[in-house]
C-alpha cells in the first residue's frame, strides 16, 4: 500500500544526513561524496523496507523511527520523543500541569483514584482515594487507561469538567464539577522527629526548591538545627533546582560547572553566596541517588556543609538538554529562508529570531551536552560519590524495603474494596509488623481487612477492620519506630547529628 504522508523520501533522506551533522558525526561534514553515499546507503534502506514490510506504513513514520535510532544509539541519556511523548515527559519532569490533581491507577474496567494531592481541585470538589471515575464530560471512561482516561480529565486551567463517581462500592454515580487549575507535583515531604527535621526529596523537578523552602521555614519556626536530607532513590531532575537548593546549605563558593562540549554554549560556574552555614546537616545517599542530587551531594561534601551517609551514589555527571526537531518541510523552509542548514528549532530562534509552530516541529530530543564538575573539581561520571559515613542499604524486611513505605494520609477512611495508596501503605506497614497480607495492592480486601481487625484488637482499637483515622494514627506511629529500628542509615545520620 501506497503512502499518503506529506513527507517525501528525498527530504526524510535530507533530514537524516543533517540530523548527522547537528551529533557532530564528521564522515558526513567532511566530504560531498560521503554525504552522497550515505543518502544513497539510507534510500537502498528505506527502498529495502517499502519493498517487503507487509502492513501499513507511511514516510512519517520511517521518519519517526529513524529518529529515534539515531538519537538512542548515542548513550543511555539521549531519546527522541514524539510531540506527544515529550508532552508526558515534560510533565513529569517539570511537575507542573493543568489537571485536576489525582493520581489514578487501573482497576479492572474502572480507573480509580489512588492519591489527591493536597489542596488541589480533586481536593477542594471532594474526590476521595478509592473513588471510581467512570465519566468526564459526558464520555465513559470504562475500559480505558489511566493514560487515556486522564487526557480526558486534564485540560486548559480555568476550565471545568464534570465527573462521575462510584464510591464505596455503590452503584449511585454522584457527578462532581471540578476546576481545572496549574497542578503543581510536591515532591517534598517531611516532618520533625525527636527534635531532628527529616526532609525527603524525590526529585529536582521544578517546585523542589518552592516546597523545600517552606519546609526549612517550617524548621526554623520550630529553632529545628539539625536536618537529615533524604535523597536515596532520588533519580535527579533539572539542575537549576539542584543549584537552587544548594545554595541553602553550601557555603559561599563554587557549587557545580558545567562543561558544554560545543563552542556555542559557555561554560557555566555556579555559586553559593551563603554567608553562614546554617543547619548542622546529614545527607543520605544511595546507588540510586544520580544526578542533580549528586550536583547537592558533592557540593555538600567537597565544602563541608555536612556529612554524606549510606552508600556509593550512582555517578552520573552527563547532564542534558532539550532541543526540539523540525520537519523536513519546516527544515527546507526556513534552510531557504535563513541560509542556515539546521534542524535544531532553538537556533532559529536565538539567532534568526524565528519561532516555528508546533504543526513544523517533528518531536524532541533529550542529549547529553556535557560534564558536570564538584567544586574541587572532581568528575564522577562512571565513579559516584563515596560518602563519609558508610552504612550498606537497610535490608528488606518481610520483603518490604522500609524506605519505600510513606506514611498515611489521614485524609479519607478506607473499608471493604476501598482503594488508595493509603491501603498500600498499610498492608506494607502490617506485613513488616508480621501480619499475614496477600498481594501487596491498592485495594483493601477480605485479607487485608483481616489483618487490619488483629492489628486494632491488639491496639486495643475498635474492631471493625476498615482503615479508619485512628488505626492511620497508630500505624503511622508504628511507622517512626520501624524506621528507628530498621533504616540502619537513618540510624547513622542521626547519630552523628547528636555528636
């Protein structure tokens, strides 16, 4: 079957040899013949595939698929995403979105809510964890994905969209109007615990450094001094919120440079101009720990500002930026118009003052740019960072790792079928208390409610198995003594905060 798509095999073939240059791949920019060969080498390719793929097929998507080789062939840090695929990406990393603020998981046919975030519109129009949301708008939302179901949830902020709920196992759908409004993910937990403030940070995403400044000024309102900053697990971010953050802690100075490989990007030192350190601080690091929260670790440690306890961090000092890829159209377009051969929409704008619309954008590229260094100029790509006070990563218990457990929410009581993170939260914390539970889930059922009634009976709470705010309270409370005995790097931190 023919193709209908709007991309020609010449240009595809054009935007693969400059997509070569723009990586810096010197066979192609070095001689006319090669380029020739290779544009020939791709047509006998592409010519090879239309000839003998059976099924469907169009230029756009050869387009497509031959980006994404050649940007995932580079190191495991630079892809190529799809419009739609950096749309997602951009979410999770910026942690800003218009939506409602849920997090939703699938269950069975129904998408069912797993988490409302605090003071958001989910929030402020009463959705619950466990609600089923069947409708948006009129359209079912039945066998879809939570992926699915959300772009249908989500839109402009200042819009609203008209829900319908099943709650507690009723079959009454009751409709809930709820505006739209600028989600903004927190990845900042924390909270003080014998007179130590404890800060858990998930990742550097764009409010990082918005919420962990509150939490700080939480800390001083309490005359808290000594901090355990949580960064295990934390898989890194934007850099720009790493330096943010550690301007807190790190002295004036140096806190990272950057090394850009190209000529057309300086090289950027940032600093601290923190006068006075301020908190006497410990770090908690693990092989999971990469990137930005490397940038804070290692400024952290090659300064002083406090000590690094846990185990080797991940080492990773590649940092990337974003560049977004235009069509083979927009490309001969703006080749004419410029005189410039570049593929790179960014550079039409930051030097032809050019700004080309999303329809001439073929998708986005992540690439590693550069190297990131410490302050003492240490480069630990590949190496990590070994911290100050080694302490192996706390063993599971009843195959439960205690640093995945959160505390519960307190914000809904969960019965029979009742679903939530709060229910998964629990069965981990009865589990590691020794309690029998099945599958760890989302949903509270028959053996989880078993477990719960034995927990309340020895508690000495009312026996009625569902997972009310007194039993939350008691197994929260449980929760602190579990990591006081089982978070042997926590342990560590502490104690050498006390000394």
């Amino acid at each position: 079957m023919k193709s209908n798509s709007k991309f020609s095999l010449k240009r595809m073939i054009c935007i693969f040899v400059i997509v070569f240059l723009l990586l810096g791949q010197s066979a192609f920019a070095a001689d006319t013949t090669e380029d020739q060969k290779n544009q020939q080498y791709l047509q006998s390719v592409i010519d090879m595939i239309r000839g003998n793929y059976k099924g469907e097929l169009t230029d756009e998507q050869l387009l497509q698929g031959a980006l994404k080789g050649m940007f995932g062939s580079l190191d495991p840090y630079t892809t190529y995403y799809t419009p739609k695929e950096a749309d997602t990406f951009m979410g999770s990393i910026t942690g800003v979105f218009g939506g409602i603020g849920v997090a939703l998981e699938l269950s069975g046919d129904y998408v069912v809510v797993t988490k409302v975030f605090q003071a958001s519109p989910a929030e402020k129009a009463g959705i619950l964890q466990g609600d089923k949301i069947i409708e948006a708008d009129g359209k079912s939302l039945v066998k879809l994905t939570p992926d699915d179901a959300a772009t249908l949830i989500k839109g402009n902020p200042g819009t609203k969209v008209k829900l319908g709920i099943l709650r507690n196992g009723s079959s009454t759908v009751r409709y809930l109007e709820v505006a739209r409004e600028i989600i903004k993910v927190n990845p900042v937990t924390y909270e003080i615990r014998n007179g130590i403030g404890y800060i858990k940070l998930e990742m550097f995403n764009e409010n990082s450094n918005e919420y962990l400044t509150n939490a700080l000024a939480e800390m001083d309102k309490k005359k808290i001094t000594k901090l355990v900053l949580d960064l295990r697990d934390n898989p890194g971010g934007e850099v720009g919120q790493a330096v943010l953050i550690a301007k807190k802690f790190v002295p004036k100075g140096l806190i990272t440079k950057l090394d850009y490989k190209s000529e057309k990007y300086p090289d950027i030192e940032y600093n601290s101009d923190l006068a006075k350190i301020k908190y006497k601080l410990a770090v908690l690091v693990n092989g999971n720990s990469a990137s930005a929260s490397e940038i804070v670790s290692g400024a952290i440690q090659d300064t002083a500002a406090g000590k690094l306890v846990g185990t080797k961090t991940f080492g990773k000092a590649k940092f990337q930026g974003i560049f977004p890829i235009l069509t083979p159209e927009a490309f001969d377009k703006y080749s004419q118009k410029t005189g410039s051969k570049t593929v790179n929409s960014y550079d039409l704008q930051n030097y032809y003052n050019i700004n080309p619309s999303t329809s001439e954008i073929a998708g986005y590229t992540k690439m590693t740019l550069g190297l990131y260094y410490t302050p003492k100029g240490r480069m630990i790509d590949l190496k990590g960072l070994t911290p100050d006070i080694t302490i192996a990563d706390p063993k599971p218990v009843a195959e439960i790792s205690i640093n995945s457990i959160q505390r519960l929410t307190r914000t809904t009581k969960l019965i029979l079928n009742g679903q939530g993170i709060d229910v998964n939260n629990a069965e981990k914390l009865l589990k590691v208390l020794g309690y029998k539970i099945g599958d760890l889930d989302t949903t509270l059922d028959a053996k989880t409610v078993s477990a719960i009634k034995a927990y309340q009976k020895v508690k000495r709470l009312t026996v009625s198995g569902s997972l009310d705010f007194a039993t939350q309270d008691a197994l929260n409370a449980d929760f602190l003594k579990l990591i006081d005995k089982y978070d042997t790097q926590y342990s560590a931190a502490v104690k050498t905060l006390n000394q």
